[in-house]
C-alpha cells in the first residue's frame, strides 16, 4: 500500500540511488536538484541516507535548522531548492544510531509532516544499497522512477545491479529512467581537453545499455566539482561553467526521458 503524502501537489517524485557508497549519489542528487531550479521548476531534495546524510554539507547549510509551522516541519531553502535531510536533527558528528524499524520511520515522516508546497520535482538521495530504507521508499512512495549513479568501475557496477534489480522486481516494479556513470574520467584543471580514464571507460554506459535504460550523463572528475561539495555550493550553480551545463543536460536529459515514460504503453 502506498503513503498517502501529505503533499499532494508534488507532480514528480524520482528516486537517486546507487549500489555502494561513494560514488557520488549525493553530489548527483544535489546537482540535478539545482539544475531542475535553474530550469524553472520547484524543486525539492529529500536526504534520506540515515547514516550518512550529505546534503546540507553540500548545500553549506548544516548549522541551519527547519522551522515549524504548526504541526508541520518546514523546509530550509536554498540555491533555490527545498531542503529536508535526516541531518538537520542530529547534532554536528553526531551518528544516528538507530535500528531499521526506527529509521524507515523516521523517514516516513520525512513525507507525511514536512510542508513541502507545490513541487514540480521532489528527488530523493537514497541511501545506498538495498537494507530497510531503501525498500521501505521503493515500496511505500509512489515514485516516478529511479535513477542510477555508478562509477565506471567494476566493483561499483557489481553493487549497483543489485540496486537495478530491486526496482525491477515483481513486488516493486518501478522505472529505472536511466543510469549516470558519475566520474567517467579524470579532467586536470589546466588541461579539460585531456581525459584520464583512471577508474576504467564506459562502465556505466555498458550498464545502460545492459539494463535497456538510456546514459543519462556521464560526469567527469573535476576538481572544482569536489571543491564546491567541500565549500556547499553545488556546481550546477556555476553558470556557464562546463561542468555546470553538464548538469544542465542531465536534467534536460531526465525531463525527456519522463515524457517519454509518460506516453509509453505498458
């Protein structure tokens, strides 16, 4: 059965998972965020990984705190972007140390007490792999459709096929939109031009074409890219920076691709 969300205006609820961690899901997440705002639409980014919340380092917002209004919970705002993260409640270096049940619950009321407004897109950051959390959402939010965040690497391929297969399955059955291979190569600052496959070439691509989805993106590692998450602020805002339009098309790229999900028989 699915939660009834206490925000019935949100028109598109998409799912940013990966298989382990590390591989930059968060970054993703707070990126595609963004860039949807840059583009026009609300946008909302709900953190939902427990025990390794990162959106408001990457947002420079964790000294902040939500506000209520009335029995609600609401949303810090920033870059133009609603913000709802498990972090804003612990205390800085605090762990939350808490047991599955405790957790999904939590997170439950992440949807059903939060004033999220009107959104045209919420995005989830999941956490990695498939425990408690991750298929308590896939089962009880009605979301849209997954994404997938790999690196090139093998061993970040080898996880997130499980990942691929929990939305995939009977019980749960929803969408993967497509998959973003995130540090598809090593890019110096003072050479972009120059590519350095260090983590190996065209994993994620090979995922996607495996899976039957389409490449979202593929993202290379930059420094700046690291420099903004350090400093909070997301690289998507970094105007027309290269590496800032390379967000841009990953959410043009996930626009198109919800279009065509829309008009696709089942």
């Amino acid at each position: 059965m699915k939660l009834v969300l206490e925000a019935k205006e949100i028109k598109q609820i998409l799912a940013v998972s990966s298989g382990k961690g590390g591989v930059g899901k968060s970054t993703v997440s707070a990126n595609l965020a963004v860039a949807l705002s840059r583009e026009g639409y609300k946008t909302g980014i709900l953190d939902v990984d427990v025990y390794g919340p990162s959106i408001p380092l990457l947002f420079g917002c964790e000294a902040m705190r939500p506000a209520m209004e009335g029995d609600m919970i609401v949303p810090v705002h920033k870059f133009g972007v609603e913000l709802m993260s498990i972090g804003f409640f612990l205390l800085p270096g605090q762990p939350a140390i808490w047991r599955g049940a405790m957790a999904t619950n939590a997170v439950k009321q992440l949807f059903t007490e939060v004033a999220w407004g009107a959104l045209d897109y919420l995005i989830i950051d999941m956490p990695p792999g498939t425990g408690d959390v991750a298929l308590t959402l896939a089962q009880n939010i009605p979301l849209t459709g997954a994404i997938i965040v790999t690196t090139p690497q093998d061993v970040a391929l080898h996880d997130v096929r499980k990942t691929a297969a929990m939305f995939q399955h009977d019980d749960i059955n929803i969408p993967i939109l497509g998959v973003v291979e995130n540090m598809s190569w090593f890019a110096p600052q003072e050479l972009p031009e120059n590519k350095y496959y260090i983590f190996g070439k065209d994993g994620g691509k090979n995922l996607a074409a495996e899976l039957g989805v389409p490449l979202l993106a593929q993202i290379p590692l930059i420094q700046s890219v690291a420099e903004s998450g350090d400093k909070g602020t997301p690289a998507a805002t970094y105007g027309e920076q290269p590496i800032a339009q390379s967000f841009m098309q990953l959410a043009d790229k996930v626009i198109e691709t919800i279009e065509i999900l829309k008009y696709k028989p089942n």
